[in-house]
C-alpha cells in the first residue's frame, strides 16, 4: 500500500463518518429542526454526550501491555487500545480524558457513567447481561510455547501421555489444557510465574496459553522455545469493545462499523503489532495465520 492509499484511506474514513453523523450538513440541520428538543439532549446518549463535550472517557489499564502502557516519567499512553482510541479521537475531533481501572472494574466504570468505552474485554454471556458489545476487535487464539524441538500444529499433537504441559491452576489456559488435549500429563501450578519456571527449567515440555502470553513471555526470555497457535480446532476467547447499555445504539454500531472496517484494512493488524513491540516481540515473530 502506498502513502497516498494511506492518504485516501483516512480521507475516506474521516468523510465516511462526518456523512454519518451529518456533521456539517444541511440534512444535519432539517433532521434537528424535525426532531424534538426533548430528543436533542447530549445527555440522551453517548454519542452525542461525547460530541457535546468535545470528550471521550476511556478506561485505561496500568500495566497491561500490549494494549496499555504508561509512561511513568512523562505519563504518556501507548499500546494497542490507546492507537484505536487516537483514531476515534481523531475522527469525532474530540480529545481524550483516561480514567485508570482494571478489566473487570471497567464494566462497573460503564454502568456508572465514568467512562464512555472499555477497551480489550472478554464479551461473556455474564457480562452481555449488563453492558454492550461492539463487533470483536480480534478473536484471540489459543496454543501452546513449545521447548526447542518439538513440533506441534494441532491439539492432536500435544494430547499425548509423554508430554507435559504446565498450566496455572484455575485458569482459561488449564480449561482449554484439560479439554483440547486431555491425553497429555498436565501439571497445574498456583501461578503464571511458576509455570514459567518449570518451562525454563526443562521440566514441562509446553505451556498453553493465548497468543498475548506466550509471545511476550518468550519476547522476554527466547530460551523458552517457540509459540505456535494450535489448530484442529482453533480456539479463541473474543477481545472486544464495550459500551454503556442504551436504547439508542448508534454509539455501539458506529464502533462495530469502525472495527469491521478497520480489520478489513490491516489497520488493527498494524495497530496490535505496534502494541506487541512495547514487550519486546518483534513483528515477524507475531503468527501470519493471527486473524485481526
């Protein structure tokens, strides 16, 4: 892709959304003068709240790279949810306001208006019940960090008697373990820490675990091994976007709209990417087959 198809693109999604919000538009102006002032309120709905107030609330999560960084001496953001955040921000011509949280306190951050979007959650059915979800940014895959030599492409091939698989104990990491490859010895240790060291130390022959923590654990130490996302099946846990529940949806589609169309264009790949360097891993060790 050339510069000036970078160009155009961001010409076009700029022009796409001010179309769709009618910013600056006569339709804008003959739909308010047809509409109640009752339903004209900023307060009626997020959007037009965020618009109001030339803000947009997000959660931001120390720590939590790749989508979270913060520069402790400058108290810069950076990582991949606040490269989609400069995005929306840049096509509402709004600024951003972070409001600090975690992943499970940002669902409570919506449902009490503090924050206008979660960045980087699991969309459960529990959560579903309360709070409202854009399209998945990226379905985040499953597979395993295998020691140096053995080979592995699908569940298949670790769900054998004579290899050992480390796994914290409790977690979605030994629910996949114990379901994909049931025939393997599974060790299930009381933390993520400990299952690194017995990788390190040779004991285990693989770690399961999602994409994110096997890459940036071996960014971190290479003599682990290698990381491959398994298949046959393929198994991923959704990453999305989350939105305050209202009756007008127009902030939840526009996301979704802005999601669907961004993954079309490698916009988010490069996105995540840029996120997965501030941990070390390097761009062609990220798995061509990743689906974002």
């Amino acid at each position: 892709m050339t510069q000036s198809d970078d160009v155009k693109i961001s010409e076009d999604r700029r022009d796409a959304l001010r179309f769709a919000l009618g910013i600056g538009s006569g339709a804008a102006l003959a739909s308010a003068m047809a509409t109640p002032v009752s339903a004209q309120t900023a307060a009626d709905n997020t959007l037009d709240r965020i618009r109001a107030n030339k803000a947009l609330r997000i959660a931001v999560l120390p720590g939590e790279l790749p989508y979270f960084n913060k520069d402790l001496a400058s108290g810069t953001w950076s990582g991949f949810s606040i490269e989609m955040a400069n995005d929306l921000a840049m096509l509402l011509d709004v600024k951003l306001e972070y409001v600090e949280s975690t992943y499970g306190n940002s669902i409570l951050d919506l449902q009490a208006n503090k924050i206008d979007l979660g960045f980087a959650l699991n969309p459960t059915p529990q959560r579903a019940l309360v709070v409202d979800f854009t399209s998945p940014v990226f379905p985040h895959p499953f597979g395993a960090m295998l020691k140096k030599g053995l080979e592995a492409r699908t569940w298949a091939d670790i769900s054998k008697p004579e290899v050992n698989i480390a796994v914290d104990v409790g977690s979605a990491n030994e629910a996949v373990a114990r379901r994909f490859a049931p025939n393997a010895t599974i060790k299930s240790l009381k933390s993520r820490d400990e299952v690194m060291l017995e990788m390190s130390s040779g004991r285990v022959d693989c770690v399961v675990n999602a994409l994110v923590l096997g890459l940036t654990a071996i960014a971190k130490n290479p003599n682990l091994g290698t990381y491959k996302i398994l298949t046959s099946p393929s198994v991923t846990i959704a990453s999305g976007m989350a939105v305050r529940r209202e009756p007008d949806k127009r902030w939840r589609d526009f996301l979704s709209v802005w999601v669907d169309y961004n993954r079309g264009v490698g916009q988010m790949r490069e996105w995540f990417v840029k996120g997965l360097t501030l941990s070390g891993v390097k761009p062609e060790d990220v798995p061509v087959e990743l689906n974002i």
